[in-house]
C-alpha cells in the first residue's frame, strides 16, 4: 500500500469513528384516534416535542368508540392514544385494558373541576386526563331582556321563569324544550338535574331508586311548557329550531359553551344583540353551579408499546396552557383544565355575543355518574316524550324509567 493510499485509509477510519460517535434522535411516532380537527394543535406540539410523531386516524365518534372496544377485546389493533367522550368513558374503564397513570398525573387533580375529574377515576387510579369540557351557561337576547327592563344575570331559575313570563308572547318563546329528545336532548335535560346536584347512578353504578330530586326536576321540565307556558319543544338543533332563532322568536338557548356558540353562525343578523350569563341557582340559598353537556377524555391501551410518548401528548395538550389554547383554538371545546381558561385566547371579548367573555361566566360542576350512557339515554329520552305527548304523568314517567333500567341494564 502506497503512503499515499494508507493516509486515505487512517482519513476514512477516523471519519467513521467521528461519525458514529455523533449522538442521534431518534424520532418516536405515536398514533392517535380522534373524531375532531386537531391538525394546528399538533403542528405546536410537534414543534415542542420534535421528538414525537403523531400520527393522526380521524373518524366518525361512534365509529371510533366502537372499533376501539374491538380492539380492546381482540388484544390488538389499537392506537396508542384515543380520544374518549367522558360520559361514556365507564364501558373502556370495564375492560381493564387501558393505562393507569395515577403516579404520573394525580397531582394534577386540582386543576379540574371535581366532576370533570371524576370520570377518569375508578377505585382511586386514574385512567386519562379531560381535554375540554361542555358547561352549561344560559345564552340570551340583551336586547330583549332590556327593552323588558330584565336586570342581568338572572339568579334564580325562579327568577327565569318569571322574566320568561315577560318575554313570552304570540309566537315568541323564552326558551326551547328539546322534543323528541334523542340523545341531545336527554343531555339537555340531564344537564338541569346535574346542575342541581342530582344523578342517575350512584357512583358504584347502582341505580338510584328512590330519586325523588329526578322526580322534582321532570316535573320543573314539564311545567316550562305546560304551566309556566314559555317554553317551546323543537327538535334539537334542526333546521326548525335555527329558523325560529334566526327569526327572534325564542330569545334565550340554556345550553353549553360550544353548543350555544353555533349562533353565530345560524343567526349571523343578530350580532350584538345575544349575550351570555351564568347558570341561575336553583333558589337564593342554593349554591352556584352548572352541569356538563358534553366533555371528552384522552387515554392510553395497555397495547401502546410507546406509553412515555403518549403520556407526553396526552399531558401536554390536556394538562398545559398551551396544548389547551391549541386545543381551544383547533376545535372550540372549552379548556378543561383550569389555569388555561386565563390565557389571553380564552380572556377575548365576542362582539357576537355583546363582548362578553364566555370563559367568566363558567361554574363550578358537581360530578355526575353516567353509567350505560348510551343505553340509559334511550330509556329516559323514550319517558320524556311520552310525558311531554300527555302519555304519562311525570311519577309514571319516573317508575317506568326505573323499572327499565334495571330489567334491561340490570342496575
């Protein structure tokens, strides 16, 4: 070998050593089933993390719910992290397969709401964490309310049934009654008895059998529209119920932050004039507080084989300012994770809505069990139309309910 050649030699050999000793990243690419647009809030946490890939499988809700419980039970084919609706985060808990993360983020507990929470625990652990939430607040005309000489926020619900008395004449209504009720509108529905501190289900998942407070508020329900007369049944979210919006004739919409945000664009004509205000209390001494129509969890399988990197996704997008901003900003839900919703994103007057700031009026929500979700919807949405079609008197309605229940869910 030349002088010449056995110098290339050492040059190259010393060149590999150089490189090989070179520390590399490698990245780590997680998949995630979703059912909502989340595309800017990956974008930012890739950014952040650009270690981790997320690989994103969008589809239908039910669709996904559906496919991940077969994946649960065949031991194969889920991703490594999925995106849950709370209510009916209980089924997946029953399968035992998914990741308890407890030690990893039960610190976090006092950044939610107690009955945001609760749903990711079963007997103590944690399974996932919230990523938005559905409280209720009441949207309404401020220009109708002031030419009625109505001071806002309303206190009581008492108080609302009296201005609604006011505001309802001809063919204009205060408010909508959710009939036929489907499942939106037993959510609607179930978002007054919550609202009251009132459940379904015990939190074992027993049924309560002496419920005299769903009683109480079937009955309130009915009287909207029977007694007090200020209240109109539509069908939820139709193209008859915007259409009675949009034309002025029901000047109030009880629901929660996302939801009572399409009026923007169902009723564009109308800005400036609605406004938002908190949930009313149920009397003087009752306390201030809302219930949930809607919210969703992220958790991890036990399948995921890249457990650490999901944690990271999960924890960064539903335990951070700003994987909630960015969730915020991707999809509209509300922040369910506290100290976001001081963000200035979330601190933005609505000219829509007269400038208000939706997020200063939330309250706080006492925890509701949703057990059955699904299945128990049907039954209790089957009982309110019958009662509000003169059927059935509310304690039927009630016993019926009842009775249902625990012949076809055996609670």
């Amino acid at each position: 070998m030349t002088k010449k050649n056995a110098t290339m030699v050492f040059l190259a050999l010393v060149l590999c050593l150089v490189l090989t000793s070179v520390p590399t990243s490698a990245q780590t690419t997680i998949s995630f089933w979703t059912w909502v647009p989340l595309g800017d809030a990956i974008e930012e946490f890739e950014a952040t993390y650009p270690d981790i890939k997320v690989q994103v499988e969008t589809m239908g809700p039910w669709d996904l719910h559906d496919k991940f419980l077969t994946t649960l039970a065949a031991g194969v084919g889920a991703p490594d992290v999925v995106q849950l609706v709370s209510r009916r985060f209980d089924m997946f808990l029953d399968t035992g397969e998914l990741v308890d993360i407890t030690d990893k983020v039960a610190h976090l507990s006092s950044n939610y709401e107690e009955g945001v929470w609760e749903p990711t625990v079963r007997d103590g652990r944690v399974y996932g964490l919230p990523s938005d939430i559905g409280p209720g607040v009441i949207w309404y005309r401020q220009d109708v309310f002031d030419e009625h000489g109505i001071p806002t926020p309303v206190e009581t619900w008492d108080d609302f049934i009296e201005a609604g008395k006011k505001i309802t004449s001809g063919d204009r209504y205060a408010m909508p009654i959710f009939i036929p009720s489907g499942q939106w509108g037993v959510a609607s529905f179930v978002q007054y008895l919550a609202s009251r501190g009132g459940n379904l289900y015990n939190s074992d998942g027993s049924l309560i059998t002496d419920n005299e407070l769903l009683a109480d508020t079937l009955q309130w329900y009915h009287d909207l529209v029977f007694e007090h007369e200020i209240a109109y049944p539509v069908e939820f979210y139709s193209p008859t119920f915007w259409a009675l919006l949009d034309a002025g004739r029901i000047v109030t919409l009880p629901a929660n932050t996302s939801e009572g945000r399409n009026i923007e664009r169902y009723a564009a004509s109308q800005e400036g004039k609605w406004n938002v205000m908190p949930w009313p209390k149920w009397s003087e001494d009752a306390p201030a507080q809302t219930g949930l129509w809607g919210g969703n969890v992220f958790t991890i399988p036990k399948q995921s084989q890249k457990q650490e990197a999901a944690l990271t996704f999960i924890k960064w997008l539903c335990a951070s300012e700003r994987g909630q901003v960015a969730y915020f900003t991707s999809v509209g839900g509300m922040p369910a994770y506290i100290p976001a919703l001081e963000e200035p994103e979330l601190q933005q007057e609505e000219a829509f809505f007269n400038n208000s700031v939706v997020a200063d009026n939330l309250l706080p929500i006492p925890t509701f069990y949703w057990y059955d979700e699904a299945e128990t919807s049907v039954i209790l949405g089957n009982e309110i139309d019958a009662l509000f079609e003169n059927q059935i008197t509310v304690e039927e309605a009630v016993e019926n309910f009842m009775r249902n229940v625990q012949r076809r869910l055996e609670r």
